[in-house]
C-alpha cells in the first residue's frame, strides 16, 4: 500500500503522505534537515514542511537520477558505496532509533510469528525453524558507534545518474549500525539480482551482527509473504518458497 503521493512542479517535488500514524513525516523532514546540513546533493533539499497538515506534505528539491534495479553494475556499486558512507558520516545522536531496529524487529517478529499456522514442505520447516530460532534469541545490543541508517533499502530509493547516487524515501531513518543497515539491503527482495558478498566486505562490518540481522529481515519478508501477507501480490508465484528456502539456508 502506497504511503504517499508525489506531485512534480518544475524543479520542486511535493510529497503528500496518505497515511502517517507513525509520524514519519516529521521524522523524514528532520532527516532531510540533519542530512542536507552537513552534506550537501547527497538526498533531496528541504524546502518546506506542513508537518500539522491533514494530510501533512514536505516540498523539496528534485534531485537527478534514475532508480537502480535488478543487478547492479560495478559502477553503480562504487557510487552507492560512496553515498552510503557518506550518510553514515552524519551524526545521528538527535536521532531516534530506525523503525524495526534490532530490539524492535525481534519482537515484532515473535509476535507476528506466534499467530502463523502450519504449513506443509519447506514452508511449513521454514515456519518451525525460524519460530524456535526467535524464541532463543538475545536481542542485538546498541552499537557503540550508531551511524545514520536508511532504513528502508529498496534499490528504487537509490537514484542513479551515471555517476553518483542520490537517496530518498527517509520515513524509517534514523539511528543504526553499519552491519544491521547491510542485513537489511542484504535481504531486501528488491535487491535480490546483485551479489552482495563482496560489496559488504568493502565495510568491514561485524560478521556475527550481519548475520544475525540477515535473518531477522529475512524472518519478516517470509511472513509478509505468507498468504494474505502485503507483499504476496507484489512477487511472482514461487517467491514464498525461494524465501522459506533462503531462510533456512541463512538459519542453518
């Protein structure tokens, strides 16, 4: 479900949200802030904010670039590995959390998990398997050295212009780790085309903490999945069981 509309005019870009119960247009306008102040053409300039609106809008500035999918060229994974740092540069101690955060994730997950049924084959393993898994596990503690975190790795919000990547779409952002923001991008079903292996070892992240945070996202893309989930329409025949797969893979 589409959480906001955009309206272009000229070089400006109106976004009027549809839903913001979670208050993340005021989030996403003090991201923008933070970020624009301490570096520049990196995401969208903000111009204005009717933050008490109904609907509320941000206006900003449109940036340059195109949406990157499918598998990414080596070029397009040298500019996103720049911009990335570049966010993570940001101090974020102003910061709440990211939405879904390690401590957050976990327990949405146990909950979501504790109301699913039985399912027969490798969904029905991957179900069992992931449900035990949640139960015995410790939550991630806060990283020492908290970074900026997109939070929301759909490839679509990375806008390519040949040369650089821009970013968009900060509704979730907020405080978060290297590694955790990997698992997520990692796992992400849009990015499922490129090979992240050797793009994440170009940071140098914790092992255990990115893998760890691979299964949780994966725990929670296999239950929005599952039938009557919101991303069962949005993915091919087929996708439930490549995840449930995935999964076990990751969990074992």
């Amino acid at each position: 479900m589409a959480t906001h509309e955009l309206v272009p005019s000229g070089n400006r870009l109106l976004k009027r949200y549809t839903s913001w119960e979670r208050d993340e247009h005021r989030r996403e306008w003090a991201v923008l802030v933070l970020v624009h102040a301490h570096t520049a053409d990196l995401v969208p300039e903000p111009l204005g904010a009717c933050l008490d609106a109904v609907p509320p809008t941000l206006t900003m500035a449109v940036v340059p670039g195109e949406p990157m999918s499918g598998a990414l060229t080596d070029a397009q994974l040298t500019g996103l590995e720049k911009s990335l740092c570049k966010l993570w540069s940001v101090p974020v101690r102003t910061l709440p959390p990211r939405r879904f955060a390690p401590a957050e994730a976990l327990a949405v997950a146990r909950t979501r998990f504790a109301t699913v049924g039985r399912f027969d084959g490798v969904v029905g393993a991957a179900v069992e398997t992931v449900r035990a898994y949640l139960a015995r596990l410790t939550p991630l503690a806060d990283h020492a050295d908290p970074i900026l975190g997109h939070s929301d790795p759909n490839l679509s919000n990375y806008l390519w212009d040949g040369s650089r990547v821009r970013i968009v779409d900060f509704e979730d952002a907020g405080r978060s780790d290297p590694a955790y923001e990997m698992a997520t991008l990692m796992e992400h079903l849009g990015a499922r085309g490129t090979d992240w292996t050797e793009f994440a070892a170009r940071f140098g992240v914790d092992q255990e903490r990115l893998l760890e945070g691979r299964r949780l996202a994966a725990a929670l893309w296999l239950h929005m999945l599952l039938p009557g989930g919101p991303s069962v329409h949005r993915n091919p025949p087929g996708t439930l069981e490549l995840q449930a797969e995935r999964l076990l893979d990751l969990l074992t």
